[in-house]
C-alpha cells in the first residue's frame, strides 16, 4: 500500500462537495449526525460514509454518547494543508514583491534624460 502524506489525505477528503459542505457546516458548530445530514439529499448512511472519509483525514471527530453521535472539527485539522500553502504562497508573492519594486522605481525608459526642475519663476 502506498503510503499518502498528509496534505494527499486532507485534499482526498475534500475533493468531495459534500465533505467540504459539512466541513463548512461544522465549522458553525457540533452538530449531530442527523443535524449534518438534514440538508443533503441522501440516505443517512452516505452521510456517515463522507463523515467516516473526513474522520479517518484528521479534519472531525466524532463521539458517541448514548445513542447520539456528535461530530466536530478537529482542531489543527487543518493545519497540515495550511502549512503547505504558505510554504508555497511565500516565494511567490516575493516573487511579485520584487516585481512591484521594480515597477514602482524609474518609470522612465533607460538613457530617456529628464527635464531638469529649477527653482526660476516664468
């Protein structure tokens, strides 16, 4: 079995529309497996499956008490994935800094001499 690193399995769980509604969905809050399920247009056992998909990625957690299953966002869920995208986002927007700073210097083309300003009055 090929082993997935961390951001393969947190984008594996929400490569699905659904898993990402209920991300979003918990983000609100706890909520119960029913309370989740509620707006979507499955059977309640597809909702478990996509909430088991998220469970085993990190991203919730779910718990059982009596015949009640709560689930919530796992703290840090998301952090893994986070931590890539600044790795990557970092060197780009240095990237277009240092454009900036060129842009923003000498907007006049090389060798173009410039009028000189005096303090004369016409």
């Amino acid at each position: 079995m090929v082993k997935r690193s961390g951001v393969d399995v947190i984008l594996r769980g929400l490569a699905e529309p659904t898993r990402r509604a209920i991300v979003e969905r918990l983000g609100r809050g706890p909520a119960t497996v029913s309370a989740v399920a509620e707006p979507f247009d499955m059977t309640l056992a597809a909702v478990v499956q996509h909430l088991q998909v998220l469970e085993e990625c990190g991203l919730i957690h779910t718990e059982k008490v009596g015949r009640v299953r709560t689930c919530r966002l796992q703290p840090g869920g998301l952090d893994v994935l986070a931590d890539w995208i600044a790795a990557r986002r970092t060197p780009a927007e240095r990237r277009l800094d240092r454009l900036g700073e060129a842009l923003a210097g000498d907007d006049s083309p090389e060798g173009t001499p410039q009028p000189q300003q005096t303090d004369e009055q016409p």
